[in-house]
C-alpha cells in the first residue's frame, strides 16, 4: 500500500501534483479508509460536507446538496471534489450522526440513499483492485455484521460486476456496504446491517434511485441504485435467494 507524506496531500488538495500522481491519490482513497480521514482532515472541504449532511435532515432542502457540495471553499479548481465529497460522507457515516440532533432518530436507509446518490459511473469505475481482493472485503466486512454472505455467488452474479466493499457505520453499529458495476455502468449498492428488520422483500424508491430491503435472520439487506424497478426487482430477489439458501446450509 502506498503511503504519502502531509505535504504530498496538501499539493493533492492544492491541485498541483502532476496528473499521474493525482489518479494514484484519487485511485487509492477508493480502498483506504485511513488515507481518506487523513486527507479530509487536512482540507477544509470537509467543513462543506459536514454542512451539507446536516443540511439532509430536511427533505425541502435537497435541492441544496449539489450546489453545497460542488462549491467548497475557494482554492484552484479541484476536479476530484465530488469524490472527495463521496469519501467524506463516508467518514461521517463511519462517525455516526453526532453532528446531528440526537432526536432526530435517522433511518439507516436514509443515510446510505444520500451516500449512494453521490456515486457515479466514474466513481466505481477508478476502483482498480488486485484480483480477488473484492471477495476478500466482502469476507472481512460480512464477518463485522455476522452475516453469512455467499462470496462466489455474489461475485458471479449476471448484470452486477463486484467491484469493492468496506464497512462503515451507524448508530454505532457496523455498517456493511458491497458496491456493484451493473451491466449499464451504474453503481449499485448491498447495504446490511444487524437491525432485526422485516424479512418480507420490499420494494421501493429513494431519491429517485430504484431500492429494495428484506431481512434474514435479524440482519437486513438494503439493495439501491438508478436503475429499472424491474431490473431492481429482479436482481434484488435472485440476491436475497442467494443469501437465503446460505444461511439455510
């Protein structure tokens, strides 16, 4: 794994390293939860994310979202801002909702629809994992919620490519999150967690992203993404089948 000095990270923020080194950095803050912090802790854009997730409480105010996030504080024109908006939401995710009101009570599909909605086709496109390595995530982040998730099924999956996965958080209790490729390019999100949820599919939408959750044995499974209801109905049953039969073995 790379490792990059503070000064190295401030000419990244600055937008003066050479393209190929900005790619390395943006490439790596993909897969590494620890460069991510480092480098959210060392430019004041995260001070614009923190105001934008505070600004999601309210549902009259999305249309604040994108102008917030796309503005960050003035300095050279930085074309990485979004992923790194991208990475910081999901370090506040990993930090729990302290920013927030405690009795606002957040719904943990809620958080992780605002978190899927900044993902693009580029933003999966830049993971770049040795083989192999996708799996072994899925296995590491699985074990933190307790879930029995077929590894080789998932990542065989026709119309979802794996492409990583990592473990957040909410509520102080981890928060697993398998991202897809799907056929179109589009991003696509296995969220779970241990909440005890209803086991019934549910299909459903989220901020204009198609989604569906059900639960299996006191873990629910949230499934997002732009695309087709259909599509999301389809690739959501055969995923929860999947899981089901797993944990019947």
């Amino acid at each position: 794994m790379m490792t990059y000095s503070d000064d190295t990270l401030r000419q990244f923020l600055d937008g003066v390293l050479d393209q190929a080194k900005t790619k390395e950095i943006e490439t790596a803050m993909l897969s590494d939860a620890d460069l991510e912090r480092r480098i959210m802790g060392l430019d004041d854009l995260a001070a614009s994310v923190k105001a934008v997730m505070e600004s999601l409480l309210s549902e009259a105010r999305m249309a604040e979202l994108a102008p917030a996030v796309s503005a960050p504080p003035t300095r050279q024109s930085r074309p990485w801002a979004m992923l790194a908006a991208a990475c910081a939401v999901g370090v506040f995710i990993g930090i729990g909702s302290s920013w927030f009101n405690a009795d606002a009570a957040p719904d943990w599909r809620v958080e992780v629809a605002h978190y899927q909605a900044l993902y693009t086709p580029e933003t999966i496109n830049a993971i770049n994992l040795a083989p192999g390595e996708a799996e072994a995530q899925v296995g590491r982040a699985a074990a933190q919620i307790g879930a029995n998730v077929p590894l080789a099924e998932l990542a065989a999956h026709d119309g979802l490519e794996l492409r990583r996965a990592q473990v957040l958080g909410f509520e102080g209790a981890p928060l697993a999150q398998i991202v897809f490729a799907h056929s179109s390019g589009v991003p696509v999100a296995l969220c779970l967690i241990r909440t005890g949820g209803k086991e019934q599919l549910a299909m459903g939408e989220r901020l204009n992203m198609a989604s569906a959750d059900w639960a299996v044995d006191g873990i629910e499974y949230l499934l997002i993404g732009d695309i087709s209801a259909a599509d999301m109905a389809a690739h959501a049953t055969r995923i929860r089948d999947l899981i089901i039969a797993a944990n019947k073995a």
